[in-house]
C-alpha cells in the first residue's frame, strides 16, 4: 500500500515544520521584518532617520572630500554597493566571501570597478551565448518579433 502525507501523524508534522523554520536562513528583503521596518514605526522615527541621514552626509563628506581621509572597510563596501546599484538588504545577503572578493579586487575605485565590471558583462553575455534556451529565444524573436501589448479590443 502507498503511504500518503496525509497518514503521517500530525505530530510529526509539526516537528518537521519547526525543524524546518528553525534551519531556514533568509536574508534580504525576503527575511522576517524587524520592528524598524513597519512603516508607521518609520514614520514615528522619521525626524531622527533624517538627522541621522543629514550628520552622515556631512561627515562624509568632510572625512572624505575635504580631508581625504581613506576609506575604512565599511565605507569601501557601501561605495561598491553603491556602483553595483544594489540595495541594503540584497547586498547584505550576498556571501561573505562575494564581498571578500569584492574588496580584493579594490572595486571602491571606480577604474578598477568599471574594468571588473564590463568583464563580467563580456563573461555573462558568453554564458548567454552558449545557453540552448537563450539561443531558442533569440531565434523567436528574430522570427516572430517582440511581443505587444495593446489595449485596443476593436
């Protein structure tokens, strides 16, 4: 006879869930949100977020702009940060040895990122071009054009 789920008792269902939830890891924007990040707490907080914002602004820029101060390891990951176009949560959530690797390469100065950058692009697009489903796609566009959207019912 075939065993189903629904044979398993219920308590063993239930220690597998907690077992699950207890082991999963999610990161980013996906994650369980923090207190901080309900909107009305936000607004309440908004006053402080926006001095807290203002001082950082000000203090980079005299750290860095006018002192020439270098950057430490939290600012050059923000700049590369920045340069990828990534936000908080979706770097965060990278691995650590990603940024390790980041660092490593010196990609806060914007030549060495630009360089790193259109080699990634260069390897991405060979990837694509060696890729069956990517060629098959290309050859429906090229024989049936891009698809439209019309909201025109006549």
């Amino acid at each position: 006879m075939n065993k189903g789920r629904s044979k398993m008792p219920k308590g063993i269902d239930q220690i597998i869930k907690k077992v699950i939830e207890d082991k999963m890891d999610i990161k980013g924007a996906y994650a369980k949100p923090t207190i901080a990040d309900i909107l009305w707490v936000q607004l309440i907080i908004s006053p402080y977020t926006i001095t807290k914002y203002i001082y950082w602004n000000l203090s980079w820029i005299w750290r860095h702009t006018i002192l020439r101060q270098p950057y430490d390891e939290e600012e050059k990951l923000y700049v590369i940060r920045k340069y990828l176009k990534m936000g908080q949560h979706q770097f965060d959530s990278q691995e650590d040895e990603r940024k390790q690797e980041y660092l490593d390469k010196e990609l806060w100065i914007r030549e060495n990122f630009d360089a790193w950058f259109k080699e990634e692009e260069e390897n991405a697009k060979k990837q694509l071009a060696e890729n069956n489903r990517y060629k098959q796609y290309r050859r429906y566009l090229k024989n049936h054009g891009v698809g439209r959207m019309t909201f025109d019912d006549s």
